[in-house]
C-alpha cells in the first residue's frame, strides 16, 4: 500500500473500491456537511454505489486519468481529494476536495492539494491546475487562494444542483506559478 504522510497522524493513500464500506460510513455520518457543494455526497447512498462509483476512478486511473485519494487523521478515513479531471493531451487538471469538520483547521486539504499538485506538475508535465467552486464556499475559496491560484472567472449559472444553476468560479495554478513558488 502506498501513503503519503501529511503530518505525524496523517496521511494520504489511494481510495481504492476495497475502501468503499469506510467512504460509504464517513458519506452517512457526514451528508449534511458534504452535500450542499458535492452532488456524489447526495446520491451515494450505499456501499454498492459507493464501490462503483469508487471503481470509476480506479478505471481511470488506469487509463491515465482522474485519481481519487482519501485523507486519513489517526487512522480514521476523514476527507480527501481527486483530480475529478486529468488530461495529459491538453496538460490539464481539476482538483476537488472534502472533509469532515472535526478535521478542519489543521492544514490537511492545504498539504493533500499541494502533494497532487507538485505530482501532476513535476512528474506528469501537467501546465494548469483548476479548482472550481460556488461563490458561498468559503473555506474552499480561502484553500484556492492559499494554494497560489488565481481567479481566473465565474461560469455563470455552469453548475446544476438540487434544481438551481449555480454560479462556479474558476481558479488556476500555472506549473510556472508552481515553480516560482516553490523557490520563495
């Protein structure tokens, strides 16, 4: 099994769909935190789903795209992040993430993204990094921006949820911006 630690008590691994009865368990307990900002928090209901849903991203990782990862805080399964997006061909990538609010505040979602983000730059040549969220989530904008992303727009109306058309914004890391940040 391959991790990578984030802290002394956490670390990151590859939320692969053996892990489906945890990821399920941690989407029951946390629906109501997740759901307003994730669609997969409203409609995974059960471990079945869950492990397909799960598999999807294990399929495409295997064809070189999206990745999902989970973040685990003293061995308890307590958030993660994805490349819900991975294309080699036009090097680029979206990174989503989530977690639970006993979880918050301790940097992990920082150090989990800036991990993906130096993999995807530094070994696979990716050029421009995204994360879209709603203009309401804050601690999600605040992330971004603690990243080194800029906002690049809104996408009016792009994102269809429980029945509205909400507004995304789009922030951006270029691999330059990366690597001019890592020499500061």
């Amino acid at each position: 099994m391959l991790t990578h630690p984030l802290t002394g008590t956490a670390e990151m691994r590859a939320l692969e769909p053996h892990y489906a009865g945890q990821f399920a368990a941690f989407i029951e307990r946390h629906r109501e935190h997740l759901a307003p900002w994730l669609p997969w928090a409203a409609t995974l209901t059960d471990e079945p789903q869950t492990r397909a849903w799960l598999q999807r991203y294990a399929d495409d990782a295997a064809r070189d795209g999206g990745r999902i990862y989970g973040i685990w805080l003293d061995g308890e399964l307590v958030g993660g992040t994805l490349f819900r997006t991975f294309d080699t061909r036009f090097r680029t990538a979206e990174i989503g993430v989530w977690l639970a609010p006993h979880a918050q505040g301790r940097g992990l979602i920082t150090q989990a993204a800036q991990h993906m983000i130096a993999w995807a730059v530094d070994e696979r040549g990716i050029n421009r990094v995204e994360w879209r969220t709603v203009p309401g989530n804050t601690r999600s904008i605040a992330c971004a921006k603690r990243l080194g992303m800029t906002l690049d727009g809104v996408l009016r109306e792009a994102f269809p949820y429980r029945g509205e058309n909400h507004d995304a914004h789009v922030y951006s890391l270029l691999a330059a911006e990366w690597r001019e940040r890592g020499r500061q």
